[in-house]
C-alpha cells in the first residue's frame, strides 16, 4: 500500500466501513475516500472482496440436504403429542 | 397467494407461504384442519428451523430436540401468538431461547463434572452421525479453489461466537430484515448490526489467515 492512501483513511477505517458500503450508505465524501483508498490497496480491495462473499452465502454455499429422517422423527414426535395428524 | 397445505412438489417461498395471515388462521381453526396445517408448517420449515439450530449446538442430537421442543413451544403459543410478527420470526425466537436454554443447561453440567469434561465433549462429537457443517465443502470432482473457499469460510463460520453465529445465520443465511432478526434474538437492531459486522469480519479474517497458511511452503494444506 503506498503511503500517499495510507495518509487519508487507514486500512483498518476502510474495512470498518465496508459494512456501510455493502448497505450502499456511505456519505459522498467518505465514499470518495474510500474508494480512493480501495483503487490504491490491493489488500483492501481483497478484504472486500471476501467480505461481500461472506455476506451473501447464498452464492457459494450448498448445504448438505438433512436425510428426512430427521424431519420424519419430529414428526412422529408430534403425532404422539396430538399437535399433527396422520396425513 | 394459496396457503392450504401442499401435497409437496413445486414451492415458491414456504416462509412467505406460512406468515400469510390466512395460514395463521388455518391454524388456529382447530381440530383436523389445524393438525393437517401444523404438519406442513413442521415439513417446510423444520430443515431451515434445524440449519439454524446446528449454527449453535455443536451436536445434530440436541439441534433436533430443540427444535422439537420449539414446535411443542408453537402449539402452545399459537392461541396467544397475536400476529405482530411474522410467524418465523416468532418461531426463530421461540427457538433462539430454547437454544439458550440447552447451552446453559450444558454449562451446568459441565460445571458439575469438569473431570469428565474431555470424555463429555468426545462422546458429542460421537452423537452425530450427519456430517457437520464444515463439511459444505463439495465433492472432490468439483472445482477445487472455488470449493475450498467455500469450506474456509464455512469453517470460519462455524468458529464464530455463538452471538455472531446466530445473527450471521439469521441475516446473511436466511436473509431476515435487521429488525427482524433484532426480534428474533432480543437484541437491538444497533446491536445486531454490530454483531453482524463482527461476524463478516471474523470470517474474512479467519479466511485470509487459512489461505495465507495455504501458500507457506512445507506448511500442511487442507
Ligand atoms: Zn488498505
């Protein structure tokens, strides 16, 4: 990172922001700084990155589907208490 | 939008489905017709209600009882449940507190048996036959630097304080509203935000730190 966009917003206050970046809520001036910062610090630009692949899971992540069984147990958990029925 | 029970096949959104104000009255309409509801209430949601369970307990066994014992907590309810909320958002909180309640109930006994702690904590890890989540990770034929991406940052979410755990799961994972998700925990919405920050940060530190362990010759890789 070069010391002329370390001199405005630190590594650290870029990544505090990015919260606010991902929400689309960083006032102008703080967006200009920020995105200064970020075209100047290429591990800024990887935080980032990886912090909006951890806030959209969705995109990546596959869970491993639950055998039914699990839902079959419950079920029968509750027919024996009366909150279900049969069908 | 149809809320009677469905007799499986397409499904758009079950949750949007089930906070309908309609599907609340079919279950509270008593009799076969509540139980026939109740049960297609438990079939769409149990799997969402258990994912979130296993965010916090480490064991399948105990995610499944309180989930269960949350189903009981809905029946009961459901005549006093006044609708201010969305029905899932009340049963995440129905099921957040009884989370709580097995986690401070094993504190409790883990206090009363610190000997055995190792042994206890063992025979946990033996409970569950499914594998844990860690194991998002794809099968080998799938492309390798994309799945063991996934599996670091699943990994990292796995090692994240139950708090953060929990707010990540319900806002990131299942896409609940800030206040929302506020409800469902007892926090405040400040708070949530602020969890939920920690929580992406920790995740992306914990990945950075594995794929710099990654690229360290001589060093074991996974
Ligand atoms: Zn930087």
């Amino acid at each position: 990172m070069s010391l002329f966009y370390a001199l405005y917003y630190p590594c650290d206050k870029v990544r505090d922001f990015a919260y606010d970046y991902l929400e689309g809520k960083l006032g102008l001036l703080t967006g200009f700084r920020f995105k200064r910062h970020l075209r100047g610090c290429e591990e800024c630009q990887e935080y980032i990155k990886l912090y909006r692949m951890a806030a959209d899971p969705s995109k990546f992540t596959f869970e491993n589907p639950l055998p039914s069984e699990f839902l079959d147990h419950t079920l029968q958990f509750l027919k024996e208490r009366g909150v279900v029925g049969d069908g | 939008m149809e809320t009677k029970p469905l007799q499986g096949g397409e499904r758009s959104d079950p949750f949007a489905e089930v906070n309908a104000p309609e599907f609340l009255a079919r279950l509270l309409a008593g009799g076969r017709e509540s139980q026939r509801t109740f049960g297609w209430l438990v079939k769409v949601t149990h799997d969402r209600f258990l994912a979130f369970a296993r965010r916090s307990l480490s064991s399948l066994e105990e995610s499944r009882e309180v989930v269960q014992e949350m189903y009981l907590a809905v029946h009961k309810g459901l005549p006093k449940f006044e609708g201010k909320s969305k029905l899932t958002t009340w049963m995440y909180s129905l099921l957040h507190h009884k989370i709580c309640d097995c986690i401070a109930e094993k504190e409790r006994s883990r206090e009363e048996m610190v000997e055995s702690h190792e042994a206890q904590l063992s025979t946990e890890t033996n409970v569950d036959s499914w594998q844990p989540l860690t194991a998002w990770d794809a099968p080998a034929d799938r492309v390798l630097v994309r799945a063991s991406l996934e599996t670091k940052i699943s990994e990292a979410v796995s090692a994240l304080p139950v708090a953060a755990r929990e707010v990540y799961h319900l806002r990131d994972v299942e896409g609940l509203s800030g206040d929302e998700a506020a409800e469902a925990l007892g926090l405040s919405s400040a708070n949530v935000r602020v969890q939920l920050h920690r929580a992406r940060r920790l995740i992306v530190e914990h990945v950075q730190e594995s794929l710099r362990s990654d690229v360290i010759p001589g060093k074991a890789t996974r």
